[in-house]
C-alpha cells in the first residue's frame, strides 16, 4: 500500500510526445499547493511563537539567576553580622 493513497487515487496514464507520463488534474495541484503553503504558514507561526517563548524564557531565566546572586550575597552579608554578633557574645 502506498503512502500517498490520496494522490495515487487522482493520477492517471497521459502519452506526451509518445512517453507515457503519470499525471494529475490541475485542480488536485493546486489543493495540493495550497495545503503546502498553509503548512508553512503554520510552521512558520509556531517558529515565531517559540522564538517569542525561548526570548521570555531565557529573559526570565536572566532574572531569576540575578535574583538567585543578590541572595547569595545577601546570605554572606548575614553571615559576616552573625559571626560578628557570636564575637561579642563570647
């Protein structure tokens, strides 16, 4: 069985020139064209929406990073108070 039911069922034997050519109607050309270009229409929709979701994501991603550094820094500033604070303590 072929893998291409849809255009095996539209083609029929034409003689050109004295070759025999397989062929199908314009009609079914066309639908098939239009298909193709709706396709890729789509496809290049969903690649513009992912480049969009991969520019968010990473834009975040830079964010949450920075955030995750000033806390860092933060948790070595309280550090350096509470060994300060068990000095005079002692």
């Amino acid at each position: 069985m072929s893998d291409t039911p849809d255009t095996d069922s539209n083609i029929w034997s034409d003689s050109c020139e004295g070759i025999l050519c397989k062929v199908v109607s314009a009609e079914f050309a066309r639908r098939l064209e239009r298909e193709r270009d709706d396709a890729r229409d789509d496809a290049e929709q969903l690649a513009n929406r992912l480049t969009t979701l991969e520019l968010e994501s990473t834009s975040e991603l830079a964010k949450l990073e920075c955030e995750r550094d000033e806390a860092r820094e933060e948790i070595k500033r309280l550090k350096v108070i509470l060994d300060l604070i068990k000095k005079d303590v002692s």
